[in-house]
C-alpha cells in the first residue's frame, strides 16, 4: 500500500486522506457525469423526455433535478453558506442542449471547491449550517453532507442508466472503478 509522501499530506495530517477521498469523489462526479453523457445523447428527443418511471419522470426532469439539487442549491450551501429556495423538481433549464451544458460546466466546479477548504472546515466537528429547501434550520456535519452530494449524484445516474437501458440503448459503464482504472494506467479524468 503505497503511503501519502510529506508533499502530499502538506494540507494537514488529520484531513489528507479525507481530503484526497473527496477529490476522488469530485473528480468522479465529473467523470461519471461526462460518460453517462455520451449515452444520453444518443437518445432521441421523444425517450429523452418520456415519463420512465424515474422519481423525477423522465431522464430530462432527472438530469434538470441534479442541476437543481446539486448545483443551485448543495453548492451555494457549501461554497457561499447561501440556502437558495428551489423546488427540487424546478425546471431550470428546458432546452436539452442547455441543460447538458450547465450540468457538464457545473460538475468540475467541485474539485476546486474541495481544493480551497482549509483544514478546520474538513475537521470532524466542522458542519454545514443552512436552510432546507422546504425553510427548516439545519445543522449536520460538514464532510459527510459534501460526500452526500456526490453519493446523490450516483443515485440519479443510476436511475438515469436503468432507463436506458431499458430503452434498449447501450448500458454506460460508470462505475467509479473504471474511472480508477483509467487514472491507474495514466488517463486523464476529469
């Protein structure tokens, strides 16, 4: 098991490991995002936005829910301590192309989030302060409600990926490990 040098743990021995657990997150996000992409667009517009039995109806109102969730309201939360009231099945953005467009500008924003906090923010009593969507005051820990943004992201693009398939289009390979693998063997990933 290969150890984290004394450069790579410059950002504080109590968060380096965090820290490098949710950039591999972020980047993973992106990648993620970016190949379940390549399948999307090979959707004609009527499957696209048939209900597919989604939470959010369709593959379209699925991804528009992610931009909502995750980009209007998580990273304003984390990177502003802003609490925008968005319902969670708003329609951001309707035309296709705009919304694939915002969603793959947007992923990337996280790693450079990630990179700017400090170490008491990453610490264990740390926590994220904010508003719910529905008005309520909350309060819980700051680095496992970041890594629930990540964890939610998968959920959506799993949900994105059964409709797909069911379909009958070819099934994105979006498991994280792949993502691993490239990066294993030298490829750059997101």
């Amino acid at each position: 098991m290969k150890q984290p040098s004394a450069t790579e743990d410059a950002g504080g021995a109590g968060t380096a490991p965090l820290r490098r657990y949710l950039a591999s997150l972020a980047r993973y996000h992106a990648w993620a995002t970016a190949t379940l992409y390549e399948h999307v667009d090979r959707l004609d517009d009527a499957d696209y936005r048939k209900d597919a039995g989604l939470f959010f109806k369709s593959v379209h109102g699925t991804l528009n829910h992610l931009l909502v969730a995750e980009h209007a309201a998580w990273f304003p939360r984390f990177a502003e301590g802003v609490s925008n009231q968005v319902a969670l099945d708003a329609e951001l953005e309707s035309d296709r192309a705009a919304l694939r467009g915002r969603l793959l500008a947007a992923v990337p924003r996280w790693q450079g989030l990630i990179a700017s906090f400090d170490d008491a923010r990453l610490a264990e009593t740390s926590t994220l302060d904010y508003t719910t969507t529905k008005g309520i005051a909350q309060s819980l820990p700051f680095a496992p409600t970041l890594g629930h943004v990540f964890n939610h992201g998968t959920h959506h693009r799993g949900q994105v990926t059964a409709a797909i398939i069911a379909m009958g289009y070819p099934c994105p390979e979006i498991d994280w490990v792949w993502m691993l693998q490239a990066e294993s063997q030298g490829q750059k990933t997101p």
